[in-house]
C-alpha cells in the first residue's frame, strides 16, 4: 500500500486500546509515523490520534475498506473513530466587510502551510469581491435581510454542496447563523471572534476596551453551535498591550491575534487533531 491517512479515536478508557490499534495496523502493512492520545480522567474517556502510511507493497491506501475492518475492533471497545486519508479538506470562506482574516487565508493557502485548500467565499457584501477574484477565488453575494434570511442560509448550503466544501470558516461574517444551519454544520464550521465577549458586547469592543484600560488583547477560534459565540474552544491568542494602545492600535492587534488563531485552529482542524469532548476539545498539536 501507499499513501498516508489518520485514525482517531474517542472511547472509553481500558487497558488493551493502544495495542489493538498498533497491531491492526501492523496487519495491514501500515507504519504509524505519529502517535498522541489523552486519557482524560475527568471524563474517563480516551482520546487518540495516529497517523500513518502504507508500505507500498500492497497496492493502493484502501481507506474505506481499513475502516469496514477497523469496525470490529472499534466495537469492542466501544470506540468512535474516523479514519481520513491525508487529503487537504476542501475550505469554503465566510466574510462581510473586514478582509484582514480572508487575506491572511489566503497567503497561507498559496504558501501551502494553511492545510486545507480554499474553494471559495461567500459573503454578504460586495467589498472583498477583488480580494477574492484576485486570488483565483470564485467569489459568491449572497445578501442578508430579515426577510430573507432564511433563503441566504439556503443558499448558502447549496454552495457548500456545490463546492464540495469540507469545511465552513466563518472569517469575520457578521451574521448569525440559524439553529438549523448551525446544527447541518456541526463539527465542520469554524467561528472567529475577538476575546472582549462577553465583558465588551455590541459595537465599537476596541472602545469599549480602551475606555476600560485593559492589558491584553485576544481572539478565539471555535466551532460553530447554536448557541452564539460558545461553541467548543479550538485556539486562542492573546497579545500585551498597554496605556499607550489607543482604539486603532486595539483594533490592530486584535485582528493580529484574531488572524494566528483563526490560521492554527483550521490548520489543526484539517490535520484531524481537534477532537470533541463535550464543549470541550482535545488538540494534538
């Protein structure tokens, strides 16, 4: 076999896990090249992630059939598992009016260090239509109005089979998602936000900030829930700032720190090492 895929596995904690998965991929001519798992003893459960390649003698990485036989082992130890050939998930990109996220996506993309392959954007607005063109991007207005907010998600989900999509990045769409799509997109739709939510909601958060004199400036990567800005935590960054930072400078750093952990949250993301635990996740970085 050749080519390269990934298992991980969520399950609960016993003795025997880590041996039957080496040795079934040992029976399968397969060489782990990286190996991390976490026992959580909160939850008793077990959290792992494998990569691998095949030897090449037996023709062709099989996936699917590696995973049909995986099956019996999955359930005897009541595991759920997703076994991915390394294939770069295929990006579909959200934006309004602030490009700062889309451009940086989009130099990762060309640099080839952003895991995923950009597809397309949607967006709300007309105004980073020649970012995205410019790029090579299809570039997709899809307008939001009370009224019609719930054919623009319809839409919008369309473009996402259209695509082929893997993934949804939300890279500073100013709209919130419905229940309905937010739960067709579950696990597979990724939100940034600056980290001033909840203490500075609502407009102008760098003022806000400024006016209460704070020392950090951060962002958060998550996924997208239902329930609005508090889906389970990917990356975070945070950066130092002082008395010096007036708003604008606030906002720039924050767009710095929003960038980083939008990039290392879709990066981990398309290298299958975010696992969901709850409303939490385990990262293998």
């Amino acid at each position: 076999m050749d080519g390269s895929a990934t298992l991980t596995i969520t399950c609960p904690q016993s003795s025997g896990i880590v041996n039957a998965v080496t040795a079934f991929l040992c029976r399968n001519g397969c060489d782990i090249v990286e190996h991390q798992q976490f026992d959580d003893a909160v939850s008793g459960r077990l959290f792992s992630r494998t990569a691998f390649v095949g030897d090449g003698e037996g023709g062709p990485l099989d996936v699917e059939a590696l995973a049909a036989d995986f099956t019996p082992v999955a359930e005897r130890y009541g595991m759920t598992f997703d076994l991915t050939p390394a294939t770069p998930p295929r990006i579909l990109v959200m934006v309004s009016t602030l490009g700062h996220c889309l451009n940086d996506l989009i130099f990762r993309w060309r640099a080839g260090s952003l895991g995923g392959e950009l597809v397309a954007v949607v967006s709300n607005h007309e105004v980073l239509r020649p970012m995205a063109e410019a790029a090579g991007l299809p570039f997709h207005h899809v307008p939001v109005t009370p009224s019609t907010k719930e054919e623009a998600e319809d839409r919008l989900m369309a473009l996402v089979e259209e695509t082929g999509a893997d993934l949804v990045v939300l890279a500073r769409y100013m709209q919130v998602l419905s229940d309905r799509t937010c739960s067709a997109l579950h696990g597979r739709a990724i939100n940034i936000h600056h980290s001033f939510l909840p203490g500075f909601k609502g407009a102008k958060p760098y003022h806000q900030a400024f006016d209460r004199g704070v020392k950090l400036v951060g962002a958060t990567a998550h996924y997208v829930t239902p329930d609005l800005d508090e889906g389970p935590i990917i990356e975070q960054e945070v950066i130092r700032i002082d008395h010096t930072h007036d708003p604008r400078a606030l906002a720039t750093v924050g767009r710095d720190a929003e960038a980083l952990a939008l990039s290392r949250a879709i990066r981990w993301h398309c290298q299958q090492r975010v696992l969901l635990n709850g409303h939490s996740t385990v990262v293998f970085r």
